[in-house]
C-alpha cells in the first residue's frame, strides 16, 4: 500500500496511520513526529521548525522535502502511509516526482474527514493529556485556518484524477479503521 492520509488536526489521522502500517506491514512517516523528534535533539532544524510549530504555522517547503526525501528512498518495500505530508501543493507536487522517480505511485490519498467544531473539541481534549505546545486555543484556531487555506486545497487536487477516496473521520475511531480497511480491499 503506498498512501497518504490526508486530513485536519485531530481528526485521528495519526493513530490509524500507526494502525494500518502495522497491520500490513508498511512504513508510517509522520513530518510532525519527525519534526518533534529534531525539536527534541535540537538540531538546526529542530530549531528552525520549533519557531512555526509553535505558532501553528507551516515549516517551510523546502525543510519538509530536503527532511523526507532520504527517508522516501530508503522505505519503499512494502509500502508507506505518509501522514501529515504533503500539506501544501509544491509538496505534492514534488512528492508526485520523487516517488515517480523511484517508479512507486501513490495509490491513493485518504481524506479523514471531520468538521470544525469536532476539531476543536477533541484538540482541547489532547491538549490537557498530552500537554502539546501547539494545542493552545489561539493556536488551534490559526493551525485549522492553515489547515483549510493551505492543505484543504490538496483534495481537489487529489480528487481530480481520481486518487482521492473519503472516510467520515466523524465516527468512532474503530468504525473509522474499518472503513479504510475496506478502501484496502478496494
Ligand atoms: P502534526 O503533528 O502533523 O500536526 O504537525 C505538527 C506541526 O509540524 C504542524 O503544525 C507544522 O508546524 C509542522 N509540520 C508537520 N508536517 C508538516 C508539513 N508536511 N509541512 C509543513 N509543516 C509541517
């Protein structure tokens, strides 16, 4: 399965991401735990990133690629689910030519969808649990406007030749699992 699991903040994205690549035995790439885990090592680009992180915005392009285009080369067998990447259209685009390079098209891009007021309950929920920098009020509210002016435009451009393929991410998160194990099955 080669996929990405497109999808707002919160909307569970990550945990069925973790759950469907162990079940078939693919690789999960998350960019925002792979951005958290450079913040941790304080790495140049950990310090980079951590500046937008924090306030909810975007790190740039060309960080984002230049970070994913090792791991892509080196993850291929057996397939990948990518989640949180691409979030903007020139990381899709480039993602489309890195892995047509490496003859290893997407299937298809997942939307999980879930609606604005959902969002922002369950993100205020995970805040007080986990206890995430970017989970603060004012910076859900600019991470869902960056969600639906920059990566929300990644579903038509799926949708458009046919790769896109929708799941209520609404519903509780086991019923979810099973609708894109259907997807799997096609
Ligand atoms: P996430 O855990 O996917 O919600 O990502 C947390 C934060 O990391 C985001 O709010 C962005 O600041 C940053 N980030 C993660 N993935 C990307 C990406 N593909 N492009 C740009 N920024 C990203």
């Amino acid at each position: 399965m080669r996929w990405i699991l497109l999808g707002p903040p919160g909307s569970g994205k990550g945990t069925q991401a973790k759950r469907l690549a162990a079940a078939h035995n693919a690789a999960h790439l998350s960019t925002g735990d792979l951005l958290r885990a450079e913040v941790a090592a304080q790495s140049e680009l950990g310090k980079t990133a951590k500046a937008f992180m924090d306030r909810g915005e975007l790190v740039p392009d060309d960080l984002i690629l230049k970070m994913i285009r090792a791991r892509l080369e080196h993850m291929t067998n057996g397939g990948f689910i990518l989640d949180g990447f691409p979030r903007t259209i020139p990381q899709a685009e480039e993602l489309d030519r890195m892995l047509e390079e490496i003859g290893e098209p997407l299937d298809c891009a997942v939307l999980v969808s879930v609606g604005d007021d959902e969002i922002k309950a369950r993100i205020a929920g995970r805040a007080r649990l986990e206890g995430r920098a970017d989970d603060t009020a004012e910076v859900i509210e600019r991470r869902l406007q960056v969600y639906r002016s920059q990566t929300e435009p990644l579903v038509e451009y799926y949708r458009r030749d046919g790769r896109l393929v929708e799941v209520n991410g609404e519903q509780d998160i086991d019923r979810v699992y099973q609708d894109l194990e259907t997807v799997v099955v096609g």
